[in-house]
C-alpha cells in the first residue's frame, strides 16, 4: 500500500478540529485524516467520524476503516512525524503485514 500527501490546512481557532491533512491512497481515493484536540490538552490524528444514539447508548461511526492496524499505525507514524511537510511519499509493502 502506497500512500502520498496531497494537501494540509490548519484551524488555530477551532476548538474541535486543529489540522486536515488529505492522503492519496494507491493514487485512487483520497482521505481526510484531522487533528483533534482531547479533553486533557493532548492532539491525536484520526478520520472524521460521526456518532449517534440508538436505544440510549451513544455509539461512534468511523467514515474510514483501515483492514490492518499495522497500515493505521504507519499512517499516524507518518502524520504525527510531519513527514508530508516534506512532500514525501510513503509506502508499505505487503510483506510488511503479517498475514
């Protein structure tokens, strides 16, 4: 799996979203993965998602699914070290992947 920078935004006055940074996959979809704050002042990456209550519990919905941890963890590797400011590409390989 291949996947290259394409674009970045900041929101310094937002109080939920700080960051956008857009990634193309395999030069085929393009994914927006933000920088939220959390409640103890700390920042993580993660995708947009939404939540919604049914039957009284409150369940959160993520809009994109990674099928291996190993690629999820290669992506907020590559994020939190601000490799795309670099405009360098990264790539995994298959091999990489246990399975």
């Amino acid at each position: 799996m291949n996947f290259k920078f394409v674009s970045h935004e900041s929101f310094p006055d937002d109080q939920y979203v700080k960051e956008i940074v857009y990634l193309s996959f395999e030069d085929k979809y393009r994914v927006a993965f933000v920088r939220k704050p959390t409640k103890t002042g700390g920042l993580f990456w993660g995708t947009i998602s939404t939540s919604a209550i049914k039957e009284g519990i409150k369940d959160y919905y993520g809009s994109f699914v990674l099928d291996s941890a190993f690629l999820l963890k290669d992506i907020q590797t590559f994020l939190n070290a601000r490799n795309w400011e670099d405009k360098k590409s990264y790539s995994t390989s298959v091999t990489d992947v246990p399975f």
